[in-house]
C-alpha cells in the first residue's frame, strides 16, 4: 500500500472538516480508553508486567538471530516450513509462488497489518486470484476500498450508517435487497457471506501476535473466530509475520498477551486465542496440508542495536494511538499509510524513508501520553524527537523553517538579549489583546489562531515576574 501522494497537512485538514469522521473517533475517547484505564484499575501488577514486558523483548532482539533459527527449526519439526523475505517485493513473491504451486484460486485473509505493510492483496489479485478478508473490519475497507484507519479497529473512521449504505450497495448481488437496520443485521450478512469463502477457500493467510521459538508455535488473538477458520479450513495455511515478533517462551508469550489483550480494548483476554503449530497431523480432525511462514525483515534489521530498537517491542495494541491528541483529532488515514498515530510516525519513516513520511515525526505535540500507556515502554517521544533531529541532520527540513529555528536559537543562546527582546515584544502583545485577552489572527501563528484562540500575554515575562518576587522577599 503506498504512501498517499498529498501531504499530511492537506489530509489532517480535509479529516478535521470530516463530520462523520469527527463523530466516529470520538468514541475511542469514551469508549477504549475508558476501558483500558478500568482494565488496568483492576490489575495491580499492570506496572511490574509492563516492566517484564519489555524486558523480555529487549531479551528476545538482544538475541533476535537466536530465536528466530530456534523457532525455525521447530516449525520444520513439527512438518511446516519458513521462507525468509527481506523487502516486500520478496515477501510478495514468496506467497505468490505458494498460491500458485498450490492452484489456489481464492485466498482468505485473517487479520495481518504486515499483509497491508506489503501490499498483499494488490499483488495476488494480480495474479486472478479472489482474495478476501476476513476479519469485519478488514472486510468492510476491503469493500469500500480503503485502508485500515486503526490497526485494531480498522473501520473506526465509519459509522454504522456508512456501513449500512455500502453493504446495501454491494450486498445485492449475495440476495440482501434491503438496508440493514443495525449493527447486528451488518453483521450477520458478514458471516453470511463469509462462511461461503472459508469452505471455498484454497489458501488461508493469518499474520501473527507472537511466534514461540520453543514450540514453532504462531499465536493469533481475535474477538471474531475468523483467524481460526481461517488457519483450519483451507488446505494451504500462510503466515506472515515481522521478524521482532518471535518470543522465547510459552511463558512469554503468557505475559505479552495479558498487556495485549488490556492495552488495545481493555479486556482481559480476547474471546479468541489460537496457538497453530505446524500442519495437520494424521489424528487430527481438521487443519492444513501444508503449513508455511514468511518471515519478514522490511528493515527492522537495520533497526536493531541502533537508537531505534526499541520500537521493534511494540506489539500493535494501538494503545498509543488511542491516547493520542494528534490521531483522535484527524484519524488513521491522515498519516497516509499502513501504520498511524505515534507507532506510525516512528514506524513510517523508518520502512519507508523520510523522503515519504518526513512530515509525521512532526505530527506530534511530545506530550508523553504514548509513552504512558504503552505496555512495553516504548520511548515513542524520544524516538519522534531523534527523527526529527534526523531529518534536520539530512536536509529533510524546508528552508524556512529551518532559518525560523535557527533565528530562534541563536537568540535563545543570548540569555540577555533574548531577555530583552521578550521584554519589548510582550508588553506590545499585552497591550494589542488588552481589549479581548486574546488574538484571533496574529502573524507566523496562523497554524494556531485559524482553528483557535491566542491568549494575550500578561504584560511581563516569566523572568520579570520572577525577578520582581525575588525582590518582594
């Protein structure tokens, strides 16, 4: 999926006028949140676990090369097979050749947000083949055409009445004449449609939350079933999965998956957890002939014993962008690709270069919230600040924001001119808001005042106001 050709700016403007948008991502602040804080209330050990969190992925990328042989020869044991990709291009080729050695025709999806970082479905359409998603969310953008806004929730920018309007119009050709009136009717016509595609299904590809090095087990969470139906029914089952996301142990695995399930919907575990562990065997009831996982890097190496490895514990609970001001006030699609909120602005850049997503590091207000929540610790504004002192670094700042910057820090390393610049400046500001206490335009801010308020300054520094107390005592 490529990065959108206009600029973060221009679709942060375009969702903010959005009503229906504006209306649907509001509930995450009622609703998600509200939930996780309740979650977490009730779990005392939430901060210890945080802490065994991220510490047992810093282990796992200490020794990242380690794990990732182990669990390849488990997969191998147990009668499955593992294919390394290092970019997308050979990601896509490699589940291409195992679509087309198996003469599949119609694929069904689970869940992957490595799938859409790849651009999967593109490319095995391509080839004739019927691909479809699984997973509610997934289905409705499939079929709208759109991406994933949220990589929990991917349809979190609808309505039910959007979806209501588009599964009318396309929903006629499986026999559903009228307009679904609620949420659960929406549904029903999903599972109704889907159960076809699971039994017609010849390859079924799931992404994974965790790969277990001491079993070559893959782990899936879901709220719907579909991952498990998914895996089972077809005759090929495909995994596809970023190479951070192997843990040593059953045990570890434990651990990640109560600050998973809590961190993205505030529940304590999801109605669905599924260990898949290589292909069906001879007594088994159900299951795949073949079991394949594609291993992907898409630079995460290159992440690795560098300033960015921590980003690589991030296990896509989307807590992060739950909590985030930026995200909650222009939705997923503004960042204009796979991954968004805080995660995305880091993630973005970093896979698919700065010349792409220079913007998103500075779609940020630093305020920590992200950090706060995330269940691993991930440092996200200490990451967004070395982007953005990366890009400064490599010419990636446009030329008059770099003179702004660089006027304000030269001034700013004169204490005593600065001091007595801001001393003239705000007692004119003062006396220019006297009449309102504040600005509705005022120049080089108009980023600021044509969506808000400016209030007027006092009429004296915070140095003049200390000094003044100074003396008082």
């Amino acid at each position: 999926m490529a990065i959108a050709g206009e600029s973060f700016k221009s679709r942060a403007s375009s969702a903010l006028s959005d009503a229906s948008l504006q209306t649907s991502i509001a509930g995450l602040k009622s609703g998600f949140v509200a939930a996780r804080a309740r979650a977490v209330a009730a779990l005392p050990e939430f901060e210890a676990m945080r802490d065994a969190g991220a510490a047992i992925k810093d282990h796992t990328l200490a020794h990242l090369d380690v794990y990732l042989e182990r669990y390849e020869r488990e997969v191998v044991r147990q009668g499955g097979k593992v294919h390394w990709a290092r970019d997308a291009e050979e990601a896509r080729r490699i589940i291409r050749e195992i679509c087309a050695a198996a003469g599949a025709r119609t694929v069904v999806k689970g869940k992957s947000m490595v799938s859409e970082e790849i651009d999967l479905n593109a490319a095995l359409e391509a080839d004739g083949l019927e691909v479809v998603e699984s997973d509610a969310g997934e289905y409705i953008v499939q079929l709208a055409g759109e991406a994933p806004s949220h990589i929990v929730m991917p349809t979190i920018h609808k309505t039910t009445d959007d979806v209501a309007d588009l599964f009318e119009d396309r929903h006629r050709a499986y026999g559903f004449m009228d307009r679904a009136k609620s949420a659960a009717e929406l549904i029903g016509q999903v599972r109704t449609i889907l159960r076809e595609k699971y039994f017609a299904a010849d390859v079924g590809i799931t992404g994974a939350n965790f790969l277990v090095a001491e079993t070559g087990s893959n782990i899936i969470v879901t709220n719907e079933g579909n991952g498990d139906l998914t895996s089972t029914l077809a005759r090929v089952h495909i995994v596809t999965a970023g190479i951070e996301k192997v843990v040593p142990t059953l045990n570890d695995a434990s651990v990640l998956l109560r600050l998973l399930a809590r961190s993205a919907l505030g529940m304590e575990v999801t109605s669905y957890m599924t260990l898949s562990t290589g292909p069906r065997r001879a007594d088994d009831l159900d299951g795949p002939e073949e079991y394949h996982v594609v291993l992907i890097d898409n630079g995460r190496t290159e992440m690795l014993g560098g300033a960015f490895q921590s980003m690589l514990r991030c296990i896509r609970c989307g807590a992060c962008m739950n909590h985030c001001p930026v995200y909650l006030s222009v939705g997923g699609h503004s960042y204009g690709w796979v991954y968004p909120g805080p995660m995305g602005a880091v993630l973005t850049p970093m896979i698919a270069g700065h010349e792409k997503a220079k913007e998103l590091p500075h779609a940020c207000t630093l305020n920590g919230r992200c950090q706060q929540v995330c269940p691993v610790k991930i440092p996200l504004p200490d990451l967004l600040r070395r982007l953005r002192h990366q890009q400064w670094e490599q010419g990636f700042i446009d030329a008059t924001t770099r003179w702004g910057i660089s006027a304000w820090a030269w001034l700013a390393q004169r204490p005593k001119l600065y001091r007595a610049a801001t001393g003239l400046a705000i007692p004119v500001l003062a006396w220019l808001g006297r009449s309102s206490g504040r600005f509705r335009s005022l120049p080089l801010a108009s980023g600021w005042t044509a969506g808000r308020d400016m209030p007027a300054p006092q009429g004296e520094t915070f140095h003049a106001q200390w000094a003044r107390r100074a003396r008082q005592k």
